[in-house]
C-alpha cells in the first residue's frame, strides 16, 4: 500500500536515484494512485514523468509507446500482475533509451505471500518471486537472477535489493504492507547499454580527462598518499602501538 510513497526517503538518500536513475523523462508503468509523478519536484533531474495505467493499455506490451522513447522506466508492484513478466520487461526495455535505467519493485515471496500462493493478499497476483532459491514452495516462483539474466548482453544489472528493513517476522499471516513502514519487496536496477558499451562488452569508457579544478583535487589525494608512504618506510604498518 503507497510503495512508492515508502520508497521516496530512501530513494532522496541515495545519490544514485538522483544524479543517474531519475533523470530526463520517464515513464511510471502502473503507477496509479501513488505515482512518481507526486514527487517530481524532489527530483531536480527528471524533467517529466508520465503514468502509465489501465486506461493507456496492456503494461505487458505498451502499446503504441514509441522505441527508445524515455530516459527512465519506473514501475512499482506491477510485474506480478503480467500473464508473461519476461516478455513484460522486454517491452519495458524495449521503450528505454541505451544509457537509461529500469527501476522495478516486486513483493518478495517469503516477506508478503508468506508460504501462500495464490496470494491471500491480493488475488491477482500471477506469480511470486524471490532474489534467488533454488526451490520455493510457490509454484508459480520467479528467481530474479535467473530472469535478468535471460535479459542478455545488452542490460546491465546494477542493483538487487531485498526491501525488508522494517519487516517483523512475527505471526500470524499478516500484510504488512499495510501499515505506513512496512516493505516487503525486491528492488531491481537495470541499465540498457548503450551501442558503445555492447561493443566494449560492458566497458565504460574512461578515456578524456576532467576539467582542471578536479584534476588538481584528484591529484592533490595521490600526491598525499605518496607523501604518505615515503615517510613511514622504515616503520611497517600497524606496528606503532606506543602511547598518543
């Protein structure tokens, strides 16, 4: 309930999100009615986002949205609900531009269906998923490892998250994300490379140098660290334990 709302404080704590993630124009796949779109102004770098829901058709296909269209693809609790989440995210990659991230929740097995299947939470709940088991007791149990990496070599995976900071593992059988802090959910974080990247298989290119002011601070870090072994070579690490 309000998952996206939960996930704002920890996505403004996280550089990431706001120099890489959310930035440029995007796309909130399912996104009503808590969409991203409510917490723009805390994103000084996306200059737009649109909410993408039923009335705009099948977030499987999204149909009709151009190829390469946005810069980022946002969607909170929607992959459980596709008939193929596979195909779903194709599609999803399909409409990010190379360089663009896929930023995804999905509810963790273990943490909100809770040895339940089908979904005594929310009944239209198609599958479940886990970061990896090697078997579950959910037969419809998707591993995240395995589905990204069916993604190929033209993804980039850069972050998976099991969201449980404040899950309770108490009894009964409860949905805690009903209450305003509970999160029982998987974060997924995908970079669709760029032409470049396939090319220099995942290489990003570090060649050019930065402007003048960083490479005199970059320089001034080496030019101590040098200073720093030159004077303590006679003395060998963590050895002095005389008194300060």
């Amino acid at each position: 309930m309000k998952e996206c709302s939960k996930s704002i404080n920890r996505c403004l704590g996280d550089s990431r999100f706001l120099r890489n993630y959310f930035v440029g124009e995007g796309i909130d796949i399912d996104g009503k009615p808590d969409p991203l779109s409510l917490y723009q102004d805390f994103f000084p770098l996306m200059r737009s986002v649109r909410t993408w829901d039923l009335e705009d058709g099948d977030a499987q296909h999204l149909g009709g949205v151009l190829d390469e269209k946005y810069d980022f693809v946002h969607s909170s609790h929607c992959l459980e609900h596709l008939h193929d989440p596979a195909k779903g995210l194709k599609n999803w990659l399909r409409v990010l531009k190379p360089s663009g991230h896929l930023i995804i929740t999905v509810p963790d097995e273990d943490s909100y269906e809770q040895d339940e299947f089908p979904c005594a939470f929310n009944h239209d709940h198609k599958w479940s998923f886990t970061v990896y088991k090697p078997a579950s007791w959910s037969d419809k149990s998707i591993n995240v490892i395995n589905l990204l990496i069916n993604l190929g070599e033209g993804t980039a995976i850069e972050k998976i998250e099991l969201l449980d900071s404040n899950y309770r593992c108490l009894p009964p059988r409860y949905d805690q994300t009903l209450t305003p802090v509970g999160k029982c959910g998987i974060e997924i974080i995908i970079r669709r490379h760029s032409d470049e990247e396939i090319r220099r298989l995942g290489l990003k290119d570090y060649s050019g140098q930065p402007d003048k002011e960083m490479r005199a601070h970059l320089n001034k870090y080496h030019d101590d660290m040098i200073t720093i072994k030159n004077s303590n070579q006679s003395v060998s690490p963590f050895t002095n334990d005389s008194d300060l």
